[in-house]
C-alpha cells in the first residue's frame, strides 16, 4: 500500500464577536508542532507532501485531510487531538477554543455516544503563505437518529516548518437549521 505523511492539527478561525484579551496572539514555532501523522490515502500512488517526488495539489491534500478527520471523529474522537497544535484554535457552534488538549476535551464532552458523517461536497482552495482553505457540507447522525442534521465546516491548512507536511491551525463547525 501507498502511504502519505500528512501533518495536521485541527484548528479554527475565530468569528467576529471574540474576546482577544482571552486568547494571546497565536503563533506556531517550530519546537511546539508536534510529529507528524502518517495514514493511507489511496493505494494507487503515493503522495509525497511538500518537497518529494511528487508535489502535492491543494485539491488532493484537502480530500486527503477530510477523509482522515471525519474516519477519526467518526471511531474515536480522542484520537483526534492528534492533529491539533497548541496554537490551534476551533470555533464550535460560536464557542472559541484554543490549544490541543481543549479542542479534544470539547470534542469528547459532545452530548452523544456514536457519530456518523456523510460528507456531500468538500471544496479546497489554496490560501496565503502555503495553507490550503477546506470547505465541508454534510450530514450527521448521532447516536443511530434516523434523522440527520446538515452541517457546515471550514479548516484552514497550514505548512509545517521545512515543508514537511500540514497542519491545521482554523477549524470552524456549525450546525445548518432552517
């Protein structure tokens, strides 16, 4: 099988309404980016993230990312802090929260047992310096709801120092009512 190596860390975008005294400026260095993260995208090719044989496309690492966050949080949500930094930051339902270890203790403290995503189109687009904007519509269900909910999610994708990979440093969720 092909592998990718992918660094990630969920993170989000903080909406206007936030309070800046509450969250220092955010910056990532390279002592506190964490090891990367390596899983299976497609067994067809390899794909080798900035700087290999084969440069990686902003569509591809986007499908790549979704495919790996949404199969976590769908078996094991605490596996998810994984892919966050410490200046990574989540928007969740209007909530901010910054760092790894909080976004995963939201993440878990969600009030249902088993999660399903269907994810019904994702879009990417490259963004400043090296980062890569993913754009999630989809439905869920929990705890086996013969009704799901629609959903919205944004990531924003950012370089690892040395080109080694990607990291995500926005993350923002929300429920889609009406």
């Amino acid at each position: 099988k092909f592998r990718i190596l992918v660094f990630l860390a969920l993170c989000s975008v903080v909406s206007c309404a936030f309070n800046l005294e509450a969250f220092p400026a955010r910056q990532c260095n390279a002592a506190q980016l964490k090891t990367r993260r390596e899983y299976v995208l497609e067994p067809s090719r390899k794909l080798v993230l900035r700087g290999g044989s084969a440069s990686p496309n902003f569509e591809e690492v986007g499908r790549a990312y979704v495919q790996h966050y949404y199969g976590i949080f769908d078996s094991n949500r605490a596996g998810l802090q994984n892919l966050y930094q410490d200046c990574s930051m989540m928007s969740f339902e209007g909530e901010q929260i910054q760092g790894a270890q909080a976004i995963t203790q939201k993440l878990i403290s969600l009030p249902f047992q088993t999660v399903q995503h269907e994810i019904i189109t994702s879009d990417s687009q490259p963004s400043a310096s090296g980062g890569i904007i993913v754009f999630v519509c989809g439905n869920l269900k929990v705890d086996g709801s013969e009704n799901p909910m629609k959903f919205s999610q944004v990531f924003s994708l950012q370089p690892l120092p040395n080109n080694q990979g990607y990291f995500c440093y926005n993350d923002i969720f929300r429920l889609n009512y009406g």
